[in-house]
C-alpha cells in the first residue's frame, strides 16, 4: 500500500466520523461494551437508528459484536480510535476557548 492510498483511507474515515451520532456512540462505548437497547437509551434516540450507525461502524472496523442471547453487545475495536477522537475534542474545546478569550478582548 503506498502513502496515497494510506490518504485516501484516512479522508474516507474522516468522512464516516463526521456524524456526530457515531462520535457519540463512541464515546458511549469507551466506557464499557453495550446493547444496542443501553446506546438507544443513553442517546434517547430509536434503535433502529442507533443499529444503523453500529452497522456502518462495524463495517469499517470501529466496532466488533458478540451475541449473548437475543441481544447484541458492541465494544470499540481499537482504543486509539477513541483516542484520536478525544484528541480531536479537546482540540475543538481549546479553539473556543480561544475564541470565546478575542471576544473578550474586543
């Protein structure tokens, strides 16, 4: 694989986490592993959306699943996923602290 495609796959995950939905289920899941019952609850959105978002999530290796039962459990495939997700927040959280500071100032 050469750097160009290494670019492409980076700008196409970029893409498929712009979704704040999945941002939050990830961040959901950093805590512990959960049914798709516990994210609905938690986000207080449908499980048929939340499922929807897991599925586009597992198919891009964010997640993976284990059945018990009737109900499917999902955990974070790789930590630094979550990682790079909170490094990206606290980004935002310094720009508008920043922000907020030249309003301040004006």
């Amino acid at each position: 694989m050469n750097i160009k495609e290494v670019y492409k796959l980076h700008a196409e995950f970029c893409k498929f986490m712009g979704n704040p939905k999945r941002i939050e289920i990830l961040f959901l899941l950093g805590d512990s592993e959960l049914c798709v019952d516990d994210i609905s609850r938690k986000m207080d959105i449908n499980i048929a959306n939340v499922s929807q978002h897991l599925s586009v999530m597992r198919e891009k290796g964010v997640v993976e699943s284990r059945r018990d039962g009737v109900k499917k459990y999902y955990k974070i495939s790789n930590s630094k996923t979550l990682e790079a997700c909170i490094i990206m927040r606290d980004l935002m959280i310094e720009q508008i602290k920043k922000k907020a500071n030249l309003v301040k100032r004006m």
